[in-house]
C-alpha cells in the first residue's frame, strides 16, 4: 500500500494553478519582448527560475519567479544615468508592466519588479546575459550596484542528479517542502533543493529506488538533514551562490526522523498510514476507511467553526517563530508551559493561559493569527472551536482552562499575504 500511497501524495503535491501561472508568465514576456526587443515571442528571452523553474515547487506555491534578458544596449543607456541606476531600471521595466496590468499592485522591489497578483506574485528579475551565461542584474538597495547570478547551472545540475537518481530528486524535494510547510521548519525552497541535492548526490544507492523504498528513503532524508550544522549557509548546486539558512530545521527534522521510522516499525498498513500523514499534513492521502469516517465526521460536526490556514493563505514557512504559554492560577504565575511539558505534561482546570510569541525572525511588517484548537468529547458536546483569529499587534492570546482534552494553539505569521512562519503549543488539560 505504501507505493500507492507515495504515488498520489506526490500527485497531490503537483501545482494545480500551472496553466494560470503559465498565461501570466507568457503574457510578461510578451509585453517586455515588444517593448525591449521588437518582437511578439511570449516565450525568448525568459527563463523560469526558482522553485517554479526547478520544477521543485507544489501547490500554493506564492513566490513565482522569472527571469528577463534584456539588450545590452539598455544595459547601456542606463549606465550613462546619474544616481541610483539600479533603481531607476527596475522602475522602467515596472511602468512598463503597468500598462499589462494597470489595476495590479506592481514594485520595484530591491532586486526584482514584483506582480501581486490574488493568491500569488511574480517576480520579475532584469538581468543581461554574459558571454559565460551568468546574469547580470541590478540591486537597487543602498546607493545601487550589479550583483550576478547563475540560475541555467542550477537548474542543469538539479535536473543532472533527478535523471540519475530515477527522478527522485524532485519528488523529494516537493515531500520535504509539505513537510516544513506542515511543521513551521524554517527552510527556503532553495535549502531544500540544496540539500536533497547534496542528499542525492552523495548517496548514489538511491539511484534506481521506486515508491516502494520511499518509506525508508524519506526517514534516510530526515536523518540527513537533522544532522546537518548550524551554519550561515550552503552553496547552492551548480553555482556555488550561498544559500542563507533562516531558522532552525535540525529539531524538526530529528523529530520527523523519529516518526518515520514509527511507521516503518508499524505492523498495520493504516497506523502506517497515520502517521506519514502526520508527517506531511494534507496533502498525503487518507486511507479509504480514513476518508469515509472523516466524511461522516465532517457531516456530524455542524457545529465545528474550525478553520485552516491552508485555505486562507498560502502557505510557505521561510522563517521561524517560537510560542511559550504563562499558567496563572489566581492571578500568580505557576510556571511557563513550554519548558515543564516533560515533567508536568497535564495542566489542571481553571488556570489562566497567556500564549506569547517569544522569537520571531520574518522581518516586519507581519500579523499574526492564532487558533485556539480544542478536542475531546467536552469540546464536541459544546462546539469545537478553531477560528483564525488576529491579535491586533499584541503577539499574545489568553485563554482558561475550562474543560479536559487535549488541545493545541496554533500560531501564524502572515506576510504579504502569506503564512511565513508558524509554531504549535499542546495544551492537555486534565479533569482534575
């Protein structure tokens, strides 16, 4: 059953939007090629690249980026400009987007033009090709400057390794990335992709493995990368550009470990089951029995007002955000909840919970939402909760312990228009 189940969670991962995405990336190529080369073509001169352009990214996948070689005779005529050249590029090829889409939010943005679009962006990187295929292209932060970047050898060297590795590369790049979505672990596409390159790279006994070894491939991958060091940053494949970590991944990692190797340890198909969708939330498919109890489940709870920030927002965990929760009874503080979960793992009733954010890296502005996510049969006699609620700047909830089960609080980091970051505190309460 595991193979089938590996091969439609990688079919659930795939991006279901690809033929909108596609329209908009013809329809920008196509207006910056009549505008800067004389010509129709809405495909020469662009190139797909990050995640979208690896053909690593999966659905809800909210930063698309591109690519655009421009003439070196604007490279130029720009450079006889005086002051921020850099800048003064970016805002051309912005106000030249502007008539596509006069009723977009469009910027020039540091290093790209980005397009808002609803659930999605695109960026738009200007760059001139050199004679070695590396790009040149503007940075417009500070007082301006050229930086270069290679991404033709990393898409060449990720595809390299996927072809020999029977294409699994890729397919273990998009599991990864629905596990640190799943999990809050603080990793960019680019790491992923880094680092299961390098995973692939140097384990060739995964070359010719099907479905049938991902059980144990994925739990090899965690291990992998639960291991690695607490470094500034990697180099990317093919290139050598530094990757820059965000946050911390390795706990999560060892955590996720730990997991996988419960489910190869598990006797039944269906606790197998259970628990890689733990691993992987959503996207990895429920069991038929599965489905048909939480279809009768879903009909029953009419009174559940439970959300999910999956269906709010994209989800694309980069950064890292840690919550704590202070116990009060009668107004004196017992104790933090975080760090005596080990010894004290069941909080009594009638005690006061202040969650707090107590780390956060995703650079403001931000919001942060927070659900309250009560379970048991006391929380489904009197409605289960689980809103999407927003502290209005605070960076806290507070909550009572008003009856036992064993809940969870949720914590997200919304940044222009997508959740960034994300942590989760259990909350087990006892009946007495």
């Amino acid at each position: 059953m595991s193979v089938a189940l590996f091969e439609q969670f990688r079919k659930n991962l795939a991006v279901k939007n690809a033929e909108e995405i596609s329209s908009r990336y013809l329809s920008i190529t196509k207006r910056l090629n009549k505008d800067y080369w004389d010509t129709e073509s809405d495909y020469q001169h662009c190139l797909q690249v990050g995640s979208y352009g690896r053909r690593t990214a999966i659905h809800g996948v909210s930063d698309l980026d591109m690519a655009f070689e421009l003439p070196w005779s604007v490279h130029d005529r720009i450079c006889k400009l005086q002051g921020n050249r850099q800048k003064k590029l970016l805002e051309e090829v912005r106000d030249k987007l502007k008539v596509l889409y006069p009723n977009t939010p469009i910027r020039a943005d540091g290093q790209v033009v980005t397009v808002d679009f609803k659930n999605y962006r695109v960026e738009v990187l200007p760059a001139f090709v050199e004679e070695d295929g590396r790009y040149k292209y503007p940075d417009a932060n500070d007082d301006g400057c050229w930086k270069w970047c290679h991404p033709r050898d990393e898409i060449d060297a990720v595809q390299k390794v996927h072809d020999r590795s029977n294409r699994n590369l890729k397919r273990v790049c998009k599991m990864v990335r629905a596990w640190k979505n799943k999990h809050g672990a603080a990793m960019s596409g680019m790491l992923i992709d880094t680092l299961c390159y390098n995973f692939f790279y140097d384990n060739e006994g995964y070359d010719n493995k099907s479905y049938a070894s991902y059980p144990l491939l994925i739990k090899d991958v965690f291990t992998y990368l639960s291991e690695q060091p607490d470094q500034v940053y990697w180099k990317a494949p093919g290139s050598d550009d530094r990757v820059y970590s965000t946050g911390r991944f390795q706990a999560k990692a060892k955590k996720a470990e730990k997991k996988a190797q419960e489910a190869l340890d598990a006797e039944e198909e269906k606790d197998k089951q259970k628990i890689w969708k733990k691993i992987f939330g959503r996207h990895f498919p429920a069991s038929a029995a599965a489905s048909a109890s939480a279809s009768v489940v879903k009909a029953a709870a009419v009174r559940s007002t439970e959300e999910f920030i999956e269906d709010k927002y994209p989800v694309d965990i980069r950064y890292e955000v840690s919550i704590e929760c202070d116990v009060l009874y009668r107004g004196a503080r017992e104790h933090v909840y975080r760090f005596m979960e080990a010894t004290f793992p069941w909080l009594q009733l009638d005690r006061k919970l202040t969650f707090r954010v107590v780390e956060c890296n995703v650079p403001r502005p931000y919001d942060i939402l927070w659900k309250v996510r009560n379970r048991g049969p006391f929380a489904e006699a009197r409605g289960i909760r689980g809103q999407l609620l927003n502290d209005n700047g605070s960076e806290r909830r507070t909550e009572t312990t008003s009856f036992p089960g064993r809940h969870y609080v949720e914590c997200y980091v919304i940044k222009s228009g997508v959740c960034v970051a994300r942590d989760r505190l259990l909350v087990p309460i006892s009946e007495t």
